[in-house]
C-alpha cells in the first residue's frame, strides 16, 4: 500500500511499493510490468488477468479502477512503458503479422479493427504534457469514480485486491500535468483534513469531472484562511449540476501522450497482442469444456462465485449484489447522506432539542439504510450525548449500545466512530475508549477544525477530572466560532468545577445570553446562585427552565435538576410556617424525580433533605432506584451508607462502604463517610483518623474539616477546633453547618453575642437547620433565661426530633424546674437516639436517684461510667446512688475515684465527707470537709457540713464557729440562722437563741416552725407564761405539729383553763396518735373532767 500522506493526497504522484514475493518470481517494480528477463512468455490459452491500476492516488484503491489519461490501454498484457522506453525485461509486442484478425500497424481507416489515431498534446518547456483547458462534457464521471476511500475499501476486502494490486503499483511517476495560471486558485481540504493545492478553477472542474474530487470538499480562495463547500462556487456547483444530471456513466475524454513515433508504433503493438488474449484464452479453455463432468463443475462453480460475492455485498454499503452501487447510493449521494449533514448542524445547537433532533436524523438515515456506518456512529453519538447532559434517552441509548462493538474495531479509520465510542465511554466504560482518544487526537492534527472532536474530548477531560486538559479543549472549540452558546457553556462549567464563580457566571450568561434557549446554562447558574446564598435569584434562573412555553426545550435532565434547586431554594427560605414550606420542598424535590427517574443528582438531592429532617427510611427509599450504581457512584454510597447508619444498621453501612472503597480506593468522600458511621458507633478515635485521611486525599473538602473540628471541640480542645473550623468556613462560608461550627466555637469560649450571632447567620441561609436553633437555646440556657431556650428547643425538635443532644437538654432543664418526670421521658428519648451518649445516660440516672428510682439510677449510672470512664460528675452520682442504696464501701470507693479524675471539684469532698461520716469515720469525713473549704472557700456547703459534725458530736461552740463563717458568705440563707440558735440553745444561751430565731422568722415568715422553737427558748429563758403566746401561735400556724399542743395542755392546767387544757391535751393526741407517754395524756385528760 502507498504511504499515509499518498492516500490523503488524491493528487500525488504514486509512491513505489517493495513487492511482496521473492526475487526473480512474479511481477517486479524495477522497471516495467512485463515479465521478467528469463521468464518463458505467456504460452497459447495463458491469461494475465492483472491490470496497472490508476496512477491517480485516491481512485487506486477503487476495486474498479476508473479511466484516466494515463490507461491507454485496455486490459490484457501490460504495456511495454509507463513514461519511458522499453526496458530489458519488457517482451517485444507482436507485430501486425502476427495478429491473424488485423491487417497490421498501418491499417485503413474504413478498417474497423485498426487502432485509432491519438490525441496528442503540444509538450512544454518542462517536456510536460499540457491538458486541454476545457470543462469534461457532463457525464465523464464514471460510475465508480463517485466512491471515496470508505466505500472502496469494502469490494477491497471482498475480492482481496490488496496485494495484487500492491504488486501491480506502477513503477515509476506519471507524467507530470501542467497548470494554466489565472488570476483565482483554491486549495482544497478533504473530509480527512488534508489540504491541497492550489488548483485553477479549470483544474477543479476536471478533477470533478472525472472522479478525483467526490463533490464533499471544502475549498479556499485566500490561501486556506477560510474554507467552504465546493458547491458554494458557481462555477464547481454547475459542474457538479451537470455530472448529477447525465443519463449514466460514458467514457471521459483521453489525451495521451506522445513521445516518439516508436513509441506510438510499440502501443499499437501491444493493443492488437491484448486484443489476442480473448482468442487465447478460448483456444485454452475449449480443449477444457470437452470433459461432459467438467461442464457442470465450471457452470456451479461459477454460479456458487456469483451468489457469494453478491450475497456478500450485503455487508457492505453496497447492498446485495451491490444494488446501491449501480443506483448510485453511496458515498455522499446515498439518500441518508442529506439527513446526517442535517443531524450534524441540529448536533451544534448544544441543546435538549438540538440533540433530540439529531438522533431522529440519524435514526431516519438508519430506517433508509441500516448499514450505513456513518448513520450508526452519528446516532450512538446523540443518544449519548442525551444520556449524558439531557435524560430522557433509555431507549435509544439502548439501541445505540448495540451499535457499539462494531464501532469499536472502526475508531482508528473513522472519526465519527471514535468520537461515538469516547461519549458512550463516559456513560458505560469500555476498552476502547482509550483508542477512540488517541484517534481523535490524531484527527485533530490533521483537521483542527473538527468541533465535535474538540468537544467530546473535552467533555472526556472533564469528567477524569483534567480541568486544565478540558479548559484547553474548550478554548480551542471557542476559537472556530468565537462566542457559541456550546463554547461558552462548557467553558462556564469548568470554571464552576474550579470555583471560580464570577467567571463562571460570565460564561454562562454569555451562552443564555447568545441563545436563550440554552437552558442548561441556566441550570449551572441556578445551581451557583443557591451555593452563594443568593436564593431568589436561584428561584428565578430554575423557573426559567421549567417556564410552560419553553417546555420541549429542556431535557428531563435539566427539568429535574431546576425542582431541586427549587426545592432547595423553599428549604432555605425563612417562613413563619417552616413546617408547611419544608413540605412544600419535600414535594418538589419529589417531583424531581418523576421528571427523571434515573436522575442521580436529584435522587441524592431527596435523600440528603430527608436525612436532615432526620427521616433515613425516607433516604433510603429514595435511593432504592438507583443502588444499583452504588459501586461506581461514591456519593451514592456516602448517603446510603448514613441512611443505613440512621437506621441502626452501622454493621450494614460499612459493608456498604468497604465495598466502594474496594472499587475506588482511597475515595475521600468515602473515608469521611465511613469515618461518621465509625464514630457514632463509638469508635471516636478511628472516626477522627479516616476523617484526616480524607483531608489528605482531598483538601478542599469541607465536610472532614468540619467533622474534625467538632469532634476537637467536644473534646474541649478548643484551639485545635478553631483551626480545622476556619478552615472549613474558608472553603464553605455560605454552608448553614460550618456557620454553626463557628458559632460553637464561640460559644464554646463563653462568648454569647458572637454565639448568638452566628447561629442566627445559619438560620438565615438554611431556616430548617435544626442544629442552628439548638445552638440558640444552648445560649439561652447560658444567660439563664429558660423561656427562651424551652421556646428554642420546641422549634430545634419540631424539626428534628430525633436529635438527641437537643433531647438531653431539654431534660436537663426540666430537671432544674424540678420536674422529674418530664425530666426522665426526654432523657430517656436523648438515651434511646444514642445509646452510646454517656452523659445523657448518666443525666436520667441522676434524675433517678432523686426522684427514689435507686435501682434504675444504679443500672444507668453504671453504664454512664462505663460510656464516659473519665466523667467524674457521674462516678459522684453513681456514689450516690450507692449510698443510698446503703452500700457505704462502694460509695466511697467511687467518690475516691471521682476525686482522683476531678481533684479540684469540691463537690467530690462534700459527698467524700458524707459518705465517711455514714460509715462512722468521723475524723476523715472532717478531712474531706475541710479539703472541700480548702478549694472552695466561698463554698457555704462545706462550712455548714462540717459544723453538722461538729453539733452531731456535741461540739456546738466548733460548731458555732463554722456557721457564723457560713453565716458571712451567706446572710440570706436562714437555715444557717436556725442552725446557729439550735446550737445556742444547747449552749443554754437561750435569750440569744430566741434573737436569732426571731430574726429569721423576720426574714422569712414562712418558717413557721420557729414558733414552737422561740416558745420552747422563751420557756426555757423566762418561764412558761412569757411562752405561752408563742405556743399558741406555733399551735395555730403548725397544727400537725404535737409538741406545742403538749405544752400548751400543761400550761393551761396550771393556770386552771381546764377546757382549754383537755383540747391542747387532745390536740397532741391526734397529731402524735403514737405517742409513747399516751396513756398519761388520757389520765390527764380524765383528771381534767373530759374524755379522751
């Protein structure tokens, strides 16, 4: 075969090819195409059956060579010369003599078998033969002379013409053809992007005329600046006019040339030898057709012959017995061919309509021709182009995957195949995919005007993702025809790929702006404005998609992602009726799906909504449709997996994510994912480790940061939490998660404005963020204001109930309102939603221990102090539960551990001291009370215990001591007061007592109990009548109380009061109806004249 630059160049000289047999056997190409020097000539009956073919490179790989200037003669024995004289190895041409049906080389004209004159051209100064300058009659071109290099290389293939006629290549180069010069030359570009030329016009109309041009080329005027069609010329679009519209195929014109007149003489020679062959070969084979046998062989065999070359032929463009050749309907005038050239410019749209109006085209092409190569790579193109930007293409992407393993072993020959194969690569890889690259590569070499080429390639490099390579591809595109709404838009979207919005924007308003019909432009800009927070300018950019009037215009595709961004745009709206508009998000996002079923984006879009809202059965049913691609789709195994997790299966959302990660190690995404499962499952560290492997893998993620940062925060890491938050809000400002990160973080330094602030920032970009109004009632907790947050933390569990720290804390504060029950019922719900929350836990138990519940409180403080080892606060509770459940030992065990974790908290001390003190180890319980002042000196409690021993002991002036140093910290506290007097009185200094008491009861005249306390000090200081009053008054303000009814009896008995007397006595009875000195009451009773 010729070499790559001949078989683009229908207009080079032939290049000589190596024969492929040995020396001195078959046909040579040192000189001419005779038999060689020693070879015995053809004897009677032999039959060379080869031919030269046509010197013009470009039809030599025609299996029916067409005439051109340089085949004077007609098949049989090869001419003696091919621009030359006869070499050595070139047999004498019989003479005229030896021709028994011609009179000879000189024969008459009225002989019709003599050998015509030729035409011969004046030579040149270059000793070129000149070609008449005149257009070929209409009709010249042949009937094969129409066919290209796709068509011919089918009947190649069929007949296995390659070496033969590589064998048969001319020896040496045509005869050079001269060129008129005029004023207008056009160079000519070829469908395979070889340029030549120039040529005159003259030359161009000839070449159509006989074949070497097809009439699909492009020519130029000015030097190969611009190119268009060769019909737009008036003069090649008449030629062409005129070759379309002759009756069928005639001879062409002929000039030959003419060196010498031995050389004419030698040509007439060999004419009348070829003119012998058919007597030859009849003479051979009628010695044959005597054998009756052999007759029948000859007559199947070559029946057989026929059938199965034209039954062949219908696996080519040809048709069955090549019917389509003889009609004239191949190549650029088979009747697809207008259809495809519509399909391609419907292609350069770039939109829904644009596309889908290709791919009925192609399928027209393909009703009309099923074989047509180029109909099956233009639809496989289209039907995944629409698979790929626009939806709505399952059946054809169907049909066209079928057409993908014959297109695979075309895409190094046929541009159309390999841009058809890499498209599809990008839906369902394949092997070829790489090929189909490289081959477009190349043809971009050659023809760098290939906007198809540029674009699918482009689109290869964006999904690797190479957005350098893609950037590349896509300014070139740009460059062919600057401003595009298909340049423009895919610029755009790498620019959003690479974050950089503001030019993003610019290109894609620019591509809305150049068609307004390009609506997936106006989805990217949805899509930006809704991440920049720019929520009604979303709202407007996705309504524009879905507008009634542009309906056909947008693919199911592009229609499904406009309702998410619409319904994430109502999710992120505020509204006093939050709950009605989440519904209302929750339905668009829903009807996003049904816009396109297998819509990934909008599946993953629902489900992320309902895990926020904390409903993972809903997630999880969003995904159902689409699991199957969970193996090479990693965000889809990201919220699956945390579906799974919400669900309580962790065993199944790891499964889940080990098997991604196999199919795509070391995915970020997927390490961050399986780093959540692994940490509310409790392994916190091993969380922590897989979310800094994701920040390795891929920095600009947000999400680990953020989930690192919290995790140090929780920690009290407060420093280390800042970095890896300030990074995050570096990388997502407008995120409603990493502004509540940031404003935990103030919280967390006890800075309650910016705290504040920062959480009302999230809600104002993401209204639902539960966490957010979580945050807004931990503040309000903070500043003590519990309507606040109890009004905070109904919204936070309106939206979601099912978050358990917002659970806890509203159990904590109804514990501190001292509702116990309404204390345990969230505490158990926050226990319930995290089993592994150890502080939760260890909350319920000490609500328990105060509410009676011991056995409860001791089975959930145990596992609280199991969850949180190093929670000191729980091991106190813990030991108090023990303590009150009377296992002294294990209580003060506990609270020695509690110590050792907390060593500065005194409340450790205090329950250390009473436990001692319970276990009768007086001396250490004053250890533990005196430590607990030690720490806290302002700690009224300690003084107080420790005076409690003290009068316990019958050590009141101690005693005293420590309550008047109480009694400093604390003025208001009264029961220090009462305390205080209680020791004077034992002290016997009853007059003081009887101050101190009425000074309290000043202070507080809710402590009615202080009467009989005053009256028994008033007794005890003056006698019994200075205390009568304030028996009476403690009789009347404490009933239930016997002992002022006792005295009461015997005061009014010695005064003579006997009624009165036996109504005190009665009194004490029915208060105290177990009174041990009962039986003397009665008889006072009886002694006073009443009855008991």
């Amino acid at each position: 075969m010729a070499t790559s630059s001949a078989i683009d160049d229908p207009f080079a000289s032939p290049v000589p090819t190596l024969s492929s047999r040995p020396e001195g056997g078959g046909t040579g190409h040192g000189g001419a195409s005779g038999p060689l020097e020693g070879q015995a000539p053809f004897g009677f009956g032999e039959v060379d059956f080869g031919e030269d073919p046509s010197p013009v490179l470009g039809h030599a790989d025609e299996p029916f060579p067409f005439e051109t200037e340089h085949a004077a003669e007609p098949p049989g024995f090869p001419s003696g010369s091919q621009g030359g004289g006869a070499g050595p190895d070139v047999l004498a041409a019989p003479s005229a003599g030896d021709d028994p049906f011609g009179p000879g080389a000189d024969a008459p004209e009225g002989n019709p078998f003599a050998e015509g004159e030729r035409s011969r051209a004046p030579m040149t100064d270059a000793g070129r033969v000149e070609e008449p300058a005149e257009a070929p009659a209409a009709g010249s071109l042949g009937g094969l002379g129409a066919l290209g290099a796709k068509e011919t290389e089918e009947l190649e293939m069929l007949f296995d013409e390659g070496a033969g006629r590589t064998a048969r290549s001319p020896a040496g180069p045509p005869a050079q053809v001269a060129r008129p010069r005029s004023a207008g030359l056009f160079k000519v570009r070829r469908r395979s992007g070889k340029v030549f030329g120039p040529f005159t016009e003259v030359e161009v109309v000839q070449m159509l005329g006989k074949g070497e041009l097809l009439g699909n080329e492009e020519v130029s005027a000015d030097e190969g600046a611009t190119f268009e069609a060769i019909g737009t010329v008036p003069a090649f679009g008449e030629a062409m006019r005129r070759l379309m519209e002759a009756p069928g195929p005639i001879g062409g014109t002929r000039s030959t040339g003419a060196a010498s007149k031995a050389e004419e003489q030698h040509t007439r020679k060999a004419t009348l030898a070829s003119r012998m062959a058919p007597i030859r070969l009849i003479e051979g084979m009628g010695r044959l057709v005597e054998v009756p046998w052999l007759k029948l062989a000859v007559a199947g065999g070559a029946l057989a012959l026929v059938l199965a070359v034209g039954l062949g032929a219908g696996l080519t463009p040809y048709g069955v017995f090549f019917y389509r050749l003889a009609l004239g309907q191949t190549g650029a005038h088979r009747p697809g061919a207008k259809l495809l050239v519509q399909a391609r410019g419907r292609l350069a749209e770039d939109s829904f309509a644009g596309v889908k109006g290709a791919l009925d085209l192609a399928d027209g092409a393909l009703r009309i021709q099923p074989s047509d190569r180029e109909a099956k790579a233009l639809y496989t193109y289209a039907a995944s182009l629409l698979a790929r930007r626009h939806g709505g293409a399952a059946e054809a992407w169907a049909r066209a995957k079928g057409f993908l393993p014959e297109l695979a072993t075309r895409v190094g020959d046929d541009p159309d195949a390999a841009k058809a194969v890499l498209s599809a690569s990008l839906l369902s890889p394949g092997a070829a995919a790489a090929d189909a690259a490289a081959a477009l590569q190349r043809r971009l070499a050659k023809d760098p005007r290939d906007e198809d080429a540029l674009l699918v390639l482009g689109d290869a490099a964006l999904a690797r993702p190479d957005l350098g390579q893609a950037a590349a591809l896509y300014t070139r595109l740009d460059a062919l025809r600057p401003g595009t709404a298909r340049a423009m838009h895919a610029l755009g979207v790498v620019a959003a790929r690479r974050g950089d919005t503001a030019a993003a924007r610019k290109a894609l308003e620019a591509a809305l702006s150049k068609d307004s019909r390009h609506l997936a432009s106006a989805v990217v800009l949805a899509q930006l404005a809704l991440a920049s927070g720019e929520v009604a300018r979303a709202e407007q950019y996705a309504q524009r998609v879905l507008a009634p009037e542009l309906q056909g215009q947008a693919g199911p595709a592009e229609r499904a992602q406009a309702r998410v961004v619409l319904g994430q745009a109502m999710a992120r709206t505020p509204s006093d009726e939050l709950e009605k508009r989440l519904a209302e998000a929750e339905k668009e996002l829903e009807a996003a799906t049904r816009e396109d079923p297998e819509n990934l984006e909008a599946r993953l879009a629902l489900a992320g909504f309902e895990l926020e809202r904390n409903a993972p059965e809903k997630a999880s049913a969003a995904l159902a449709p689409v699991l199957a691609a969970t193996a090479r789709e990693p965000r889809l195994a990201d919220v699956q997996a945390r579906a799974l997790a919400g669900q309580g299966r962790v065993l199944d959302a790891l499964r889940l994510l080990d098997g991604a990660l196999e199919k795509s190690p070391g995915d970020a995404r997927l390490l961050f994912a399986k780093g959540l499962v692994v940490y509310q499952g409790g392994k916190r560290a091993d969380g922590e480790k897989l979310w800094a492997d994701a920040v390795a893998r891929a920095p600009g993620a947000w999400e680990p940061r953020l989930a690192l940062g919290r995790a140090k925060l929780a920690r009290g890491e407060v420093d280390e939490a800042e970095k890896e938050l300030k990074l995050a809000a570096d990388k997502a400002p407008a995120e409603g998660a990493v502004l509540t990160g940031m404003a935990d973080l103030s919280l967390a330094r006890k800075d309650l404005a910016g705290a504040e602030q920062g959480y009302r920032r999230a809600l104002a970009v993401a209204p639902a963020h539960a966490e957010a109004h979580f945050g807004l009632a931990r503040v309000a907790l903070a500043r003590g204001d519990g309507a606040a947050a109890q009004a905070a933390l109904e919204r936070t569990l309106g939206l979601e109930p099912r978050l358990a720290a917002a659970q806890a804390v509203r159990g904590e504060l109804l514990w501190k309102a001292r509702d116990l029950a309404g204390a345990k019922k969230a505490l158990r719900a926050a226990v319930a939603l995290d089993p592994r929350d150890g502080v939760s836990r260890g909350w319920l138990g000490a609500v328990e221990v105060e509410a009676g519940d011991i056995d409860a409180a001791l089975t959930d403080l145990l596992a609280a102090s199991n969850l949180e080892m190093g929670s000191a606060e729980i091991r106190g509770w813990y030991a108090r539960a023990l303590l009150a459940k009377g296992e002294v030992p294990q209580s003060i065990e506990q609270l020695h551990k509690a110590v050792e974790l907390d060593p500065r908290d005194v409340r450790h001390q205090l329950q250390l001291g009473q436990a001692l003190e319970r276990s009768g180890n007086l001396q250490e319980a004053m250890e533990a009370y005196r430590a607990a002042q030690a720490l806290a000196p302002e700690a009224v409690e300690a003084y107080e215990a420790l005076a409690a021993l003290h009068a316990s002991q019958n050590r009141c002036a101690d005693a005293l001591r420590e309550l008047d140093k109480a009694i400093a910290l604390a003025p208001r506290e009264q029961r220090l007061r009462v305390a205080s007097a209680d020791c004077k009185v034992r002290l016997g200094k009853h007059a003081e007592a009887v101050t101190v008491y009425r000074r309290a009861l000043q202070a507080d005249p809710k402590l009615v109990g202080l009467y009989y306390k005053i009256a028994r000090a008033e007794h005890e200081a003056a006698g019994r009548a200075r205390a009568l009053p304030w028996y009476e008054r403690a009789a009347r303000e404490e009933p239930r109380n016997p002992m002022p009814h006792y005295y009461l009896g015997f005061a009014y008995k010695e005064r003579g009061q006997r009624s009165k007397a036996i109504e005190a006595f009665q009194s004490y009875l029915r208060a105290k109806p177990d009174a041990e000195d009962r039986k003397d009451i009665e008889r006072e009773i009886e002694d006073l004249g009443g009855s008991p």
